[in-house]
C-alpha cells in the first residue's frame, strides 16, 4: 500500500467512525477505530477514538488501555489525561462503593 492509499484509508476509517458515533453504533465505531490504528499504531486519534467507544460500551478498562496508548504517542495531550482521570475517577468512586458495602455486609 502507498502512503496515499494508507492516508486516503485512515480518512475513510475516521469518516466512518464519526458517523457511528453520531448514529450511536458505538461498536462500530469501535471496530472502525480499530482498523484506523491497524493501518497507523501512532495515530493517537486512533486510540483516544477506541478509548471513547469502550467507555460509552461501559468497558472502563478497555477504555484506559486505549488512553494510555494515546499518551504513549502523545504525553502531552491534555484532554486525553483529563479523559483518563474522568474514568480513573468514576472507576475509584464505584470501587470505594463496593468497598463500603463489602465493609457493611462483615461487621453485619
């Protein structure tokens, strides 16, 4: 494949992306994501793509494997880290629930 035929097909993929989300096919975009970072492991997009449909298909950790790929390429990206800290956030809230409840139910 010829560095035009890649870019021309990471366009395709991120168009197609877009427009599940926007139709609310979050495994399709997904899957979309995935062939976008198939065809450019660097593309943080990519990546940050993926993380946005794991946390909308509620898979948290998936979706912090994806970010931390992301910043892998691009440390600096302030808005994937605000993103990952939302979710480390959100996942920390639910455990520490959990853990009150576990708590609760041995002291019972």
């Amino acid at each position: 494949m010829t560095e035009k035929e890649k870019v021309e097909n990471i366009s395709y993929w991120k168009k197609t992306a877009e427009k599940f989300f926007e139709d609310g096919k979050y495994l399709e975009a997904l899957e979309a994501y995935e062939s976008m970072a198939r065809l450019d492991p660097q593309n943080a997009l990519a990546w940050k793509g993926m993380a946005t449909a794991f946390s909308l298909l509620d898979k948290p950790y998936e979706a912090l494997e994806s970010l931390n790929k992301a910043l892998n390429i691009d440390p600096a990206d302030l808005e994937t880290l605000e993103i990952k800290g939302l979710i480390l956030k959100k996942l920390l809230e639910e455990n520490e629930e959990e853990l009150d409840r576990l708590k609760t139910s041995k002291s019972n």
